[in-house]
C-alpha cells in the first residue's frame, strides 16, 4: 500500500526549511497540531501523518499484532521517512509518541537530528523508586472501562486528560478526536500505551532532545518530566505555563516557541 496514502501524509511550510516531523499521540490524529503549524510553517518543512488505525489512516493497513508494541508504531515513522527521503530530521513526538521517537531513532540514527518530547511518559504505572502517575489498578481499572465502553470512556475521560476545564471547548475537541477513532483500533492503542514500559530505551538516545511538560498534567506529571530529562544524557526540560497533557492546543504559541526556540531556523 502507498505509504502516503496509508498514513494520510501531508507537508506545510518551507521547501527548503529544516524538517519537523509531528507526530500525535493516542486517541488523537494530526489535527491536533493545526495551531502550532502555522508558526512552525514560517520556518520549517513540517511534515504531519496519522498512525495506521487513527485519523484519516487507511484502515485497511490496520495489523493488530503490529501495533500491539510500540515498535510497530516506530516503524509507521521509519517508513513515512523513507517514503519522503527525509534526513537531518527532527521529530516532535506527543505524549507515548515520544517514545516511539527514541525507538526510532534507535533504528535509523542516520534520520533524525533531534528529538522534540511533548509531555512525554516512559512508564504509566508507579513502582518502588519510580513515579508514572498510576498505580497498576488504576491502569487496569482504565483499561477496563475503555473496553466495555469506549465511547463512555472517551467523554469522561478526555476533559480529564486535556485540563483547562475553563476551557470546556478543548475538552470536547479532544472527545470528538477520540470518538471518531475505531474502538477495537483504539483498544489495542490503549494497551499499547498504558502497559509500555520504555525507561531502558532513554539511555540510547544520542541526538539533542528537548523535554517539554506542562505546569500541571494528570497523565505525565513533573516527576515524569524529570525522570526523562535526567534519564537523557544533556537533554534540555523546558516547564510549559500550561495544564493539561496537550499544550499544542491549550498553549500552541508557548509550545511553538520552545520547539523553534530548540531547533533553530537555519536550513
């Protein structure tokens, strides 16, 4: 199948600018950058895909035993820059997309240049010495309720994840994102993400990363952000004035900042 179209890839900005590759986190798609695009497009080659199973994927190309781990979703990224020849490349992944990040570049070291981790989580689950923010029956208690109703799930949980309850409309964007993802997609997804464990995999990065967590999130909180930036060796933590695990929407201009603050805008 061509990749293109399998994984709806579109391309905004500079021809000639440094390249951005965005890449969305579960339940959402590419739209979810839509704000921080316009400024990221001044000065860069922002490339956007959906995962296989999300967005405006083709669904047909949906292999549940490819996307029960995270390597399946690092290879989704591996091929959309195979498809385009990108290189020197910076990867901007969101929330377990992060870690799909350092899996890929663990892979294809050649491709990427930096790695951009938008509230990122190796681990969901707590144990001695460590803090995800979940307790194993939290996790498994989510999990549950997302398999027998998933679209239940969706709207009770996601204000809760987004935050910025002043805020009701970002909230029901986030909703609808994951209302218009197939539940069966989305519960292998889920447990893709909630039971990774991705901590040992920090230690292989190699390329300048920047960790950026928001003042106050439910799902990566700052312990997280801490663990990460201290587990990459000279990585930069940048603390967003943000709430909420999706800054790209709920502080896209802060969010674009940082990003091009990080990376530059020289070619």
């Amino acid at each position: 199948m061509n990749i293109r179209s399998r994984n709806n890839i579109t391309v905004a900005g500079r021809v000639d600018g440094p390249v951005l590759l965005l890449a969305h986190g579960f339940g959402c798609d590419q739209n979810m950058w839509r704000l921080v695009l316009p400024v990221l497009a001044e000065n860069y080659r922002v490339v956007l895909f959906d995962y296989v199973g999300s967005g405006r994927s083709a669904p047909a190309a949906w292999d549940e035993e490819r996307y029960s781990s995270l390597e399946g979703y690092a290879l989704d990224v591996l091929e959309v820059c195979e498809e385009l020849d990108l290189r020197d490349v910076t990867f901007v992944g969101h929330s377990v997309s992060a870690m799909v990040g350092v899996l890929a570049a663990a892979q294809a070291p050649s491709r990427f240049s930096r790695l951009v981790m938008v509230a990122p989580s190796p681990r969901y689950i707590d144990e001695e010495g460590y803090r995800g923010g979940f307790s194993a029956e939290d996790i498994d208690e989510l999990l549950e309720s997302l398999e027998s109703n998933y679209l239940g799930w969706s709207a009770a949980m996601a204000p809760v994840i987004m935050g910025n309850a002043d805020r009701p409309e970002l909230g029901q964007e986030l909703t609808t994102s994951f209302c218009a993802t197939d539940p069966d997609m989305a519960r292998v997804f889920a447990r893709t993400t909630f039971l990774s464990d991705s901590r040992a995999d920090l230690k292989t990065l190699s390329v300048p990363t920047l960790v950026l967590e928001c003042r106050q999130d439910v799902i990566a909180p700052r312990e997280v952000g801490a663990y990460v930036h201290a587990a990459i060796p000279g990585s930069r933590l940048v603390t967003l004035e943000a709430t909420g695990h999706c800054p790209q929407l709920s502080a896209p201009e802060a969010t674009a900042a940082a990003i091009t603050d990080f990376v530059g805008t020289t070619g």
